[in-house]
C-alpha cells in the first residue's frame, strides 16, 4: 500500500525544486493579468487531464479577497456523462492539515494550549520508542513533520480496521530512522494527536466539530464536511479513481482518510476552500473579523525543517522560493483524489486544484505552472516535468513489486500455523485453509491472504481479504499487499516471531505458547 499511501504530496517536489531562489519580488499582479492567463491555464487542464488520465477537475483562483474564476472540466465518475461543476465535492487529502494549524493557532490565542507545550502534558498516550524524544516532542512538532521517524509509518493500520487509541498507540514502536528536528520525515497520526489536543482544549467532542465552530462557520464553508457518509450523500460529488491501465473507480470508506482526522479527512469543494484561501491571504481576518491572530497564523507559515535547498515544511504548509516570490501550498493524496491548495501570500492571490484522481502530480503540476506565470518566472513545461515524474514512480513501483516472486507453499508450512502476539495490534492467528495460510488479525477481524515467496520458505507478501468491510480498502487499493512479513525461527528451528518488513508497518509478533 505504500504507492498509495506515499503519494500524498511528494509529487510537487520535483517541481518545486527545479525552481530558482532569488530575492527578487514580484509586482503584485492586478485580475486582468490574472484573466489574461485564463485561455492558456485551461489549456494547461487540458493537457494535465490528458497526460495524467484524469477524469475530473475543479479550480478556483482567489485574487484580493475574492474568487475571480471557478470552472469544472470533465466528468464526476469515469465513464458516465454527469459533469463536475465548480461546486462538485471532493476529497481534499492532505490540504486538511493546515486547518490544523489554524485551530492550533486558535487555542494558543486563546491561552488553551501553547506552542512549545510538551505533548504528553495534553496527551499522555503519546509515547515514542525514545523515552527523551518523547518527553521534548511538543505541540508545534506534531504538524511539523520533523520527528525523525518513518515516514507514513503505520498509516495503513487504519485499512486493517484499528482504530484512532491504537494509531496513535503504535508510534511506540515507529523506528526513529532521522535526526528529531532535523531531518524531514511526512508522517500523518501526529496530527489526530494534535486534533484531540484542540478538541480537548476546546471542550468540544472531536477535532471536527472545533474546526466547524471556529473556521467554518465564520467562513462560511457550509459543505465541508469530514466522513465518507457526508460526500457519498452529497447530491453533488464527485467519485474517486485510482489509476490502473485506465482509471478505476473506487469506494468512500471511514478508514481512508477519515479514520486519520486532522492529517486528511476534509471533503470539500472550490467556494469553500477559496473562503480558506482569502481568510490566510487576509492575515487572519475575514470579513473584516479576526478569524485567528497574525502572530499565530505566522507561526503556520514559518519554514520548521528543510525538504531540498528551495523547499521547507512549516505547520501544515510547505514554503518554496522561486525567483520572483515564495509560495505557500500544500498537496493532498487519497485513494480516489488529488488535490492542491496555495497561495502567493505577498500578491494576494491563491489557487485551489481538486481533481478526481489518485495524487499522481496532476494538481501540483498546475498549480506550479500558474505561480509561475502570475509572478514571471521562468517558462517551465511543468505537466510534462510531473507525468514523466508520475510514469518513473510507477514504474519503480512495479519493479519493486516484481522482485518478490511467488512460489509454491512448502510441504511443512503447517509448522507456521499458531496464535502470535503484538503488544499493539493484538493476536494475529496464522491458520492453513484450503493449501493457503491466511492471517486473522483478531482484534478487527481483517484477514490477510499470505503468498508464498519462491525464493524463502518463511517470507511471505499479505494481501487484505476483501470479507465484509475490508472489501471497500481492497477495492480501493486495487488488491496490493499491505506487507510483507516473515516467520523467524530460532537456533532450534523452531519459529518463535512474526515480524512485519513494510518500513511503514513495523510490527513483531511473538509465538504464544501451544495451548
């Protein structure tokens, strides 16, 4: 699950570091010079649909506090007729975090929590394996992304069934594979972390229902929502797709991103999400009210820790330099969608990309090559530059694929049947069922299917078992395996551990005793 699971935003950074850094900045742009852009941006849709396979898109540009242009292209669901409109929904991904950030903002405004807090002094259950880290990690790291430890680590638990206590639970054993504040490292259950922390400071029952009170309501934003039941009800939405020979449609489902909150679990379309980008180009203030102070709001758009030499992450933001003005923007990746959300903060202008496809660079695409043109940059052929990034990493994805070969299940296999223990996830019960071993994890009930590998008799790839509600991730996964584990013996021979190899689901079962 990884290729889904790592394409959250990674793919605008291949665009983002082709660009120069320079002090130079640009004239503030005026709507006509933004209207002129117009043909020639549609144009670019065109081709980004095209180039990526993308089905449907929505875009709005935002310039001195208003929305100057919102216009759909193509269709809601592959294959039928139904067209996405500028009010369409969509899954915003990623680009939920920087709400993050203001509801953060807001409760140290307030005096609730502050920036520098430690986190286990909000939320005891925040445990890492470095008993020091733990202790220093505070409030402004948990969206900072620069704790040091495997990126999108244990992300996947959420399709397996586990629920938001265990998630967060499982940083214990998160491998700290990076320099804590030094190194980048994308992680996304920091952020429910971050989300109870505000819902707590708040007194309200969830991260949601504080974001709703203290940004959307004043905003306005009455369609975002935040569960897969609220955009599958929708009488206008979009459907999501992941991308296989052509693009396949793909289930809503509470696990993926809703089960991750704050990191990523806003539905949301053009009007609202142009009310968000007015309300940070407004400093804080919307309508004429402060929303959230600049002080504070500030502190979101500060660069934390260096991505490449020309891009930095803040609280839920990344910074890049170009030659003529820095923007700040942020991507979001979902089984179905891709979304982009950014803005020139020092030519009070903002874009936001929503489209009906994986994240496979598409948005960022876009949205590069229009910060580009409104500030003068250098002519950059970004949708050519971001589909051939998007074909390398497919096609890297497959070789990784191919170097595990199925085999036959070895003659003694029966010899790896038992009950084995994770002091995380519970017990997993390895059984042998009709010639093929199969993995029930017993505290959700999801089974994994386990495929031998040719070349080791104890290495095997698991994939989820699409039973019940585990169907609607393996449909939106496209079947992949979630992992690759391995039965481990002791100098006896005997198998004693289950140890999990995926970097972002590093988890060891022990043997229980045979009863």
């Amino acid at each position: 699950m990884k290729r889904f699971l790592g394409a959250t935003f990674l793919r605008g950074l291949a665009l983002a570091g082709a660009l120069t850094v320079s002090g130079v900045q640009a004239q503030e742009p005026s709507q006509a010079t933004i209207e002129a852009l117009l043909p020639e941006l549609e144009k670019q849709v065109a081709a980004g649909m095209k180039a990526f396979s993308v089905p449907g898109v929505a875009l709005g540009i935002v310039h001195d506090d208003k929305l100057i242009y919102a216009k759909g292209f193509g269709v809601k669901a592959q294959g039928k007729p139904e067209a996405v409109g500028a009010e369409t929904l969509f899954q915003v991904g990623s680009t939920t975090k920087a709400f993050l950030g203001v509801t953060l903002a807001q409760a140290v405004d307030a005096g609730r929590i502050g920036w520098n807090d430690p986190v286990i002094d909000h939320h005891p259950a925040f445990q890492l394996s470095d008993p020091w880290i733990t202790r220093d990690f505070r409030v402004l790291d948990l969206a900072a992304q620069r704790s040091g430890l495997t990126p999108y680590v244990n992300d996947a638990l959420a399709l397996l069934g586990f629920d938001r206590a265990t998630l967060i639970r499982s940083m214990r054993v998160a491998p700290q594979t990076g320099a804590f504040r030094s190194d980048f490292r994308y992680l996304n259950i920091p952020h429910i972390v971050g989300g109870e922390i505000v819902a707590k400071a708040n007194g309200t029952p969830s991260w949601f229902a504080s974001l709703k009170r203290s940004v959307l309501d004043p905003l306005g934003m009455a369609s975002t929502t935040a569960s897969a039941e609220a955009i599958e009800k929708a009488a206008d939405h979009a459907t999501g797709h992941r991308l296989d020979a052509a693009p396949v449609a793909v289930p809503f489902h509470p696990s993926f991103p809703y089960a991750h909150g704050p990191a990523g679990g806003l539905n949301s379309n053009v009007p609202d999400m142009a009310k968000w980008l007015r309300l940070q180009l407004g400093r804080g203030i919307f309508n004429g009210k402060v929303v959230v102070s600049e002080e504070h709001l500030d502190v979101t758009w500060t660069p934390r820790v260096a991505m490449n030499e020309r891009t930095s992450y803040a609280v839920g933001w990344i910074i890049s330099a170009t030659p003529r003005g820095r923007v700040i923007w942020h991507n979001g990746g979902t089984f179905g969608f891709g979304a982009h959300a950014g803005f020139l903060p020092d030519a009070r202008t903002g874009i936001v990309i929503l489209t009906n496809l994986e994240n496979s660079g598409m948005a960022d695409a876009l949205g590069m090559w229009f910060y580009d043109r409104v500030l003068g940059n250098p002519v950059v052929d970004n949708i050519a530059l971001g589909a051939a990034a998007a074909k390398a990493k497919r096609e890297a994805a497959l070789k990784e694929a191919a170097g595990f070969v199925p085999g036959p299940l070895a003659a003694n296999a029966s010899a790896l049947a038992g009950t084995y223990v994770s002091r995380i996830l519970g017990e997993a019960t390895i059984t042998l069922v009709n010639g093929n071993l199969q993995m029930k994890l017993e505290a959700t009930e999801a089974i994994g299917l386990l495929e031998a590998s040719r070349d080791d008799p104890f290495l095997f790839a698991a994939t989820l078992a699409p039973v019940g509600d585990f169907a609607a991730p393996v449909a939106m996964s496209g079947g992949e395996a979630f992992t690759r584990l391995r039965f481990e013996p002791d100098n006896n021979g005997r198998i004693t551990q289950l140890r999990w190899l995926s970097p972002e689901l590093p988890h060891l079962f022990s043997r229980a005793p045979a009863q």
